[in-house]
C-alpha cells in the first residue's frame, strides 16, 4: 500500500505523517523544489523510517500538480491513499493566493488522482466550508453554506465543492475545527486562531496580579481540536472501509464559547480572568449601516488598527467573535467507534499550549530586547545624573554603549559620576544645570544641541519631594511652588527645548519619571504629587499631539526608592524600597520597549480601586494617613536627634509592606 500526501511538511502534514509511518508502505511526498532542503530535514526527523519517504517535485499551481509524465507512469496505479492537505488555513491571506492555493491546488490534486486512477482521494476540508451558518451545520450539509464573503470561507467551500462534483475516484472529505498544537507537547509552527490572543494575555498579566478580577467579552463559541486527534482521526477513517463520499466533521461536540476559552488560557498563563464577560452579540441591535459609518471614520479606523496591530490580532479574526456555527458529529464518532480516540478537553492541554507559545512563538522573543540595540552609539540626556536613580541608570545606558549626557547642580558629583563612567569605558558628557530655573534649562538645551547636534532620549528624572500634611502647609505655600518649579516647569522647559529637533528627525522618546503616588493619591504628599501629575497629564496630551511623528512618551511611576530624596524620613528605613539600581532598571525597561506607562502591580491596582470604589479607597487611604504621622521636621520641631525618634510600629511596617513602594 503507498500513500500520495500534499502538504506533508506543513503542521497538520508532519503529524500526519508520523503516523503513517507506522503503516506499511511508501509515501510519496509532494514538494516544492524551494522545499527540498525542508523535507530533507523533516525525512531526518523521522530517523530509520525516512527511506519510505519519497519526495516528488511539483507545484500546488500547475496542471496535476507539476507531476512530471515520468513521475505519473511510476504512480499510475501505486497509489491506495491520496491525502490532500495543502492549502492556506489564513483568515488573513490575499484573496489571490487563497484562490490558488485552494481552488486552482485542489482541481489540480483532483486532476492528478483521476490520472494514477489513486484508491481515494483524502480531502482535508475545513468548518469555514460552512461559512457563518446560523445554526447546526450537519456532515451532510454543504450547499447549505451561508456567509461565504471572506475569501478564506469561500475558497474553502469552493474547494470542497470541486472534489464533490469533479472528483472521479472515490473520496473522503474531512473537516477539522479550529487546529491548535499538539495535546501532549503544545507544539505547533505559527500563530493562528485562538494564539492571536495570548499577546493580549501576556500584557494583561504583566499589567495586574493574577487574582484580580478584570471585565472581557463574550461571543459565540469556538471550535478547537488539537492536531493529534485530527490526525489520529483521519488516519484511522481513512482505513476503515465502507465509509466512501463521505464527510467528517473533526470537531469539539462541546465547544467553548470565546470568553471561556480565553480565561483558560489566562490560567494556564497565570494572567487576570475577565470574571465579568460583556456579550458582544448586544451591540447586534445597532444597523449595519451605522455600525459601517462609525467604523470607517478616521479616528476609529487608526485607533482600532494601532490597537490590533500592537496586539498582533488580525482585523479579519474580529467577525469570528459571534461566530454563530455549531457543527454535528455523528458520522465521524460513529466511524471512531471503539477507536478511543476523542477530542481532549482543553482544560487539560491549554498549559501546554500556552508554554510552547512563550518559550517558542511569543513575538516579542524576536525583538531585540537589549538596551545595547536601543542606545549604542545615541545621545542620552539624564537630569539628576550625578546621583541615585539617575547615576545608576546613566552607568547601565553607558555601558551598553550609550553617549550619556548628565546634569545636576554639583560640579564635584557630575565629576564623580563621570569619571565611573569613563573608567568602565563608557562616554560621559556633564553640565552643571539648576533644573528650577528656567534660563539654566534653556541653556543646557541650546549647549547640547550646540555640540552634539540632537538628542535620541530625554529622561527627565531630577525631582524634589516634601512630605508634609496639607494641615502643616497653610503657611507653605513655597512648597508647592518649588515642587512644581523643578517637578513640572523644569521638566517641560527641557521637553519643549529638545522636541523641535526630535520631530525634525521623526524620532525621539521623552521618559518622565513620576511617583507611583500618583496612581495612589498618597497623603501627605499633595505637593510633590501635584507636581508629577501635571507631568504624566502633559504627557498623555502631547503623546496624542506627537504619536504620528515618530516620538513616544513614557510615563515612570516609580514606587518609593532609596536614594537622598528620602533619607531625612527615617521610618523609610524599615520599609521595603528598591534600590537606585533596581529603579534604574525601569528606566532601561522603558527605554527598550517604549511603553506608554510603567508602573508597578501596586500601582495598578490602586488607580483600579480608586476608578470602581473611590469611596473604599479613600477610607483604606485615611486609616493609612492616621497611622503615619507627620515627621518631626514637618512639624518644624527643630533639636530631635534622629536616634530619639520614635522607631515605626509593627503595624506600620505591616501596611508598608502591604502595600509595598507607596510613600507614606
């Protein structure tokens, strides 16, 4: 007995393979000349067994599919099974290679069993030969199709319409659902269906904790078999006799819908669950025509396509959300009969799935993600470099081969700074600015711009904090005045200076380093907080006004670090901090990935509260108020030495830790 096979170095193709391995016979294999040197690889996977392998060149496009007169007399009558499974399973593929692929390769592979008078021609079809049929779509249905617009519906109903009435040796016809990695290892070779999701996922689970709840959508229900049932499946069919023009659905009988599907997979990815699920099939009330209109304005058109594009989502996959087919098996489980061979749950794989993903397709592992990619050999300026979180992350920018330009009011730190710099074979460049007046920062601009010609990335990290009770501020007004002098007007003085020149070039990323006081409205500092908060909303706004021009905006909001701005509140010293190195990594962070916002998970879930229950949220914050009180130095009591002050409580230390890297 041989086998002919199509597409056998595709996903479903080697698996497919494998099995037949186990048979007796030889195999012949098309393949493109292109794809040789791949097959030669696949045959040496395959070990011992690779010599029944038989590759025969060809073209899917050409007339019996290329098969050369030779190759066919060798064929004519050799081959028991042949088994179409080349095609293009791509929502988002060219109507144009669709057509080839799947209508013109399918009369051709029809064309080349009619012509080696084959045993049965194996067609490998799919659910989308059913369209988007409202209902139970049956094994015996097929002209029953309804929603057949998308090219990738069409093609493959088209397809399977071609073996139907132009097939003359006997056939089979399979449909498989939605095909996901294998349920034993998670492999699989690209990313389709249900993984064009996992980016969303991911980002989901590095932005909250894992047990927070978070509002997702629902849909209709998707249908997901794992690529070693459908093989085992069509192996197994494809021997059994007395099962001639017939087709098998390959298909979950239970399938999940869309929202349930996606929290499994968030628990295999230890990422938020939507506990609430909106059903888009609400919004089926509104008309078409409006829903039309509204999509084609040019705001929503750019906002909905910046979206998909950064999540990796096809625009296509969208129409799939209320997928309305549910698909009937009983031809296909009773030809499975006693075969043991069922459709695994997906609770019991989507781990192994969502592992292979990351460890092996997750877009982001073929990003450059080091900070030496993004900087060598580009000009980075540093406010309150000398210091802190900014010597720590001018050190880490130098070394990865960044030209560092720090400033900062002392002389004999910017040249302390530097000289560690130069010493580990970094290139430093310092200037004396006082960030709080104006004419310094317009100085330093025209300087650096004056001898190094433009500015890559502007980290504005200098800042000034107090913390004082509004109560103890009535008369202190200068301390929102300073705060907001250097926090916020210092800052935009450097940000509107060295702009015109980034948007010039098209390029340019501006970092502000805000508290994380601000997505948690900590008391007693209503000053510094103000000030980094008229920051991250200028931000927010110039990043809609820029976003088109190739410069990005990020927002740090940094939790608390220990560094000399906090040295005078001595309770810092029994709270967990980060230390500059760890904060610089932030930087380095938002530098490599150019995020809108980085913030801790902390952070996060604080904004959360405060936006669902404003009211909980400022109970929970006032406990905290009364539990810490004013310093001593707020108080301007002046003569307590520091070793007499009262050291934290236990409960203190247990709230700081609570809730780790807020200012208190």
């Amino acid at each position: 007995m041989s086998y002919f096979v199509t597409g056998a170095t595709g996903f479903i193709g080697r698996h497919l393979l494998a099995n037949l391995l186990k048979r007796k016979g030889r195999i012949y294999c098309l393949v493109r000349k292109s794809s040789l040197k791949k097959f030669a690889e696949l045959k040496e996977s395959f070990g011992s067994d690779s010599e029944r392998l038989v590759a025969v060149t060809g073209d899917l496009a050409k007339p019996r599919l290329g098969v050369t007169p030779a190759q066919l007399k060798e064929l004519g009558g050799k081959i028991r099974h042949i088994f179409h499974l080349a095609a293009i399973y791509d929502l988002s593929a060219s109507a144009e290679s669709q057509q080839v692929a799947n209508i013109d390769g399918t009369r051709n592979a029809v064309e080349l069993a009619d012509a080696i008078k084959a045993g049965c021609f194996h067609h490998v079809s799919s659910i989308a030969a059913a369209g988007l049929y409202p209902g139970v779509f049956r094994e015996d249905m097929f002209a029953e199709a309804e929603g057949l617009d998308n090219a990738y519906f069409r093609t493959k109903h088209d397809s399977e319409g071609i073996v139907r009435d132009e097939c003359k040796v006997p056939f089979r016809i399979y449909r498989p659902g939605a095909v996901v990695g294998h349920s034993k290892t998670g492999e699989i070779d690209k990313i389709d269906g249900p993984y064009y999701y996992f980016r969303l996922i991911k980002k989901l689970r590095e932005a909250l904790p894992a047990w927070m709840p978070t509002i997702g959508i629902e849909g209709g229900r998707i249908n997901l078999v794992p690529v070693d049932f459908v093989v085992d499946a069509m192996d197994h069919i494809a021997h059994k006799p007395g099962l001639d023009g017939q087709c098998f659905h390959l298909t979950d009988p239970a399938p999940r819908r869309i929202g349930e599907v996606l929290n499994i997979f968030a628990r295999a990815g230890h990422a938020p669950q939507m506990t609430m699920r909106i059903d888009a099939r609400i919004f089926s009330f509104i008309p078409s025509a409006i829903k039309q209109a509204l999509a084609s304005l040019p705001p929503i058109k750019r906002f909905t396509s910046v979206l998909l594009r950064d999540l990796g989502i096809p625009a296509e996959t969208m129409q799939l959300i209320n997928y309305p087919t549910r698909f009937d098996t009983r031809e296909a489980d009773r030809a499975l009969r006693g075969s043991k061979i069922r459709v695994p749950d997906l609770e019991t794989y989507a781990w192994r799935l969502w592992d292979y993903w990351e460890r092996h397709l997750d877009p982001d592992l073929f990003v450059d993600h080091s900070l030496t990619g993004k900087v060598k050999g580009r000009m980075i300026v540093i406010t309150g470099g000398s210091s802190g979180i900014g010597k720590a992350a001018a050190l880490k920018i130098a070394a990865a081969g960044g030209k560092v330009v720090i400033c900062a009011r002392g002389q004999d730190e910017l040249d302390t700074t530097k000289k560690e710099i130069e010493a580990a074979g970094g290139v430093c460049f310092t200037y004396v600015t006082d960030l709080a007046d104006l004419a310094s920062c317009d100085a330093l601009v025209k300087t650096v711009l004056a001898e190094h010609g433009a500015v890559d990335v502007l980290v504005n990290n200098a800042g000034r904090s107090i913390r004082r009770s509004i109560a103890l501020s009535y008369d202190r007004y200068h301390d929102f005045e300073r705060t907001m002098q250097l926090n916020y007007f210092g800052a935009l003085r450097l940000i509107m200076g060295f702009l015109p020149s980034m948007v010039e070039r098209h390029r340019g990323h501006i970092i502000n380093i805000s508290s994380i006081g601000v997505l948690t409205n900590a008391p007693r500092f209503s000053a510094y907080v103000a000030s980094k908060a008229a920051l991250d909303a200028f931000s927010r706004c110039a990043q809609a006004e820029f976003s088109d021009n190739g410069i990005s905006f990020t927002t740090i909001n940094m939790p608390l670090v220990k560094t000399p701005m906090i040295a005078p509140t001595k309770m810092y010293d029994y709270v967990p901090t980060l230390t500059p190195e760890e904060a610089a990594d932030f930087i380095v962070e938002a530098i490599v990935e150019r995020p809108v916002r980085l913030a801790t998970r902390m952070g996060t879930f604080a904004q959360v509260m405060y936006a669902v229950a404003p009211r909980a949220y400022e109970i929970i914050m006032n406990s905290a108020f009364r539990l810490f009180p004013d310093s001593a130095a707020a108080k301007g009591i002046k003569g307590i030495r520091e070793e007499k002050q009262q050291p934290p409580s236990s409960e203190q230390i247990a709230l700081a830790a609570l809730m780790r890297g807020v200012h208190w």
